[in-house]
C-alpha cells in the first residue's frame, strides 16, 4: 500500500468512526471562530469554549473589538494562558479587519496571514469551516497521527501540510483533519494510544512497528 492508498484508506476508516466532523470550537459566525482559533494556542478547545461566551457578549462585533481597551479583553480570556499577547493579537487583527477587509474575514490564506497572530492552521481552519474551501489544519494531532501512520517522520507544520495536500482528496482534506484531532482524543493519546482499538491499525506504521518489537 502506498501513501495515496493508506490516506485513502485512512480517510475511509476516520468516516466510518466519525460521521460528523465538527470543529469543537463553538462559534456563531466567521469572526468569532477566527478568534476562537487564536485563543486556542497552546490551550484545550473546551477552555476556550469555557471564556468565548462572555467575550462575544462583551464585544459583539469587529468594531467592538478593534476600539476595545487590550486591558480589558485580557480580563475575559486571563484563564487560556498567553493571554496578553492573545488580546494583542485580537484587538490588532480586528484593527486591521477594519481598515484593509471592510471589517470581513477575508476567504483567503494568504489574506488570514497577513493578520496578527494568524498562522496557517487557523487560516485553513477559517478558509475550510467558514468558506468550504479545501484545507489542511495540522495541529499537534495531526502531526502525531499522519506520523504514526507513516506519512512522514518531521515536526515542520508547513512541509506537513504539503505533503498532506499532495495525499488527500482536496474535497475531504478539512474533515479529515477534524476527525484525527476526534480521533487523537479518543485512542491516538500521545503518551498511551490504545492501537488494538484503532480503525487504521491494519495500515498503521507505529502499530505495526510495536507488534513487530514484541
């Protein structure tokens, strides 16, 4: 079996597991995900899930957040760690939403960059759940999973996503990457994978790789 038939492969077994292929980010609308995404960095979707509520309460649109005082929404998200440099980031982004987007979420990743504290995981993230496009999002589970997998054996998010774009079909890319972060919950845990549970087990490099050193 080669690459392009183990993602193939990969991409069936994940569907089968997980017919719904949701973002665990909850959010309304595309600027609430965009900021969302930034506030998840080094810290659990459920925590953010925990702050966003009041957060979208307080500033309900990108001019709230572009005029908000940083002080303040560093108050609100204090418990998601980084949080100075997050609310920079926001009030920053929202600035520039403002003055380059006419206060829109741009549709593109090259455009989502170019934003404050925006990377390419929260851009394909946005460009793929907010405008159907097709996207990558390589996370710490994704990097973990598509390595043990055997699709590749570095750390580098970018040259990941490459390869990975060169792998998948591009209409299935995006729910692909939310069913491993699912899947990396649920039995792919970094420190103890429960592999004799695993839907891809029978392709699996790291599993095959365990069985074969007993």
């Amino acid at each position: 079996m080669n690459d392009k038939e183990k993602a193939a492969a990969a991409v069936e077994a994940l569907e089968k597991e997980y017919p719904e292929a949701i973002c665990s980010l909850v959010y309304t609308e595309p600027l609430q995900l965009l900021i969302a995404t930034r506030l998840a960095a080094q810290c659990t979707d459920k925590r953010v899930n925990m702050v966003t509520p009041a957060l979208f309460e307080r500033f309900q649109t990108v001019e709230d957040f572009a005029q908000a005082d940083v002080s303040e929404v560093e108050d609100y998200i204090h418990s998601c760690g980084f949080y100075r440099t997050k609310a920079r980031d926001i009030v920053a982004m929202c600035k520039m939403l403002c003055d380059q987007y006419n206060g829109s979420v741009p549709d593109t990743i090259e455009q989502l960059i170019k934003l404050p504290g925006v990377g390419r995981k929260t851009a394909n993230l946005v460009v793929g759940d907010i405008f159907g496009k097709p996207a990558v999002v390589v996370d710490t589970h994704c990097i973990r999973l598509t390595s043990r997998l055997g699709f590749h054996n570095i750390k580098d998010p970018v040259k990941i996503e490459k390869i990975l774009r060169e792998l998948l079909p591009s209409e299935k890319s995006n729910d692909f990457c939310h069913r491993l972060v699912l899947h990396g919950r649920a039995v792919c845990d970094a420190r103890n994978p429960k592999c004799e549970q695993c839907c891809m087990k029978n392709f699996c490099d790291y599993f095959h790789n365990k069985e074969n050193s007993k």
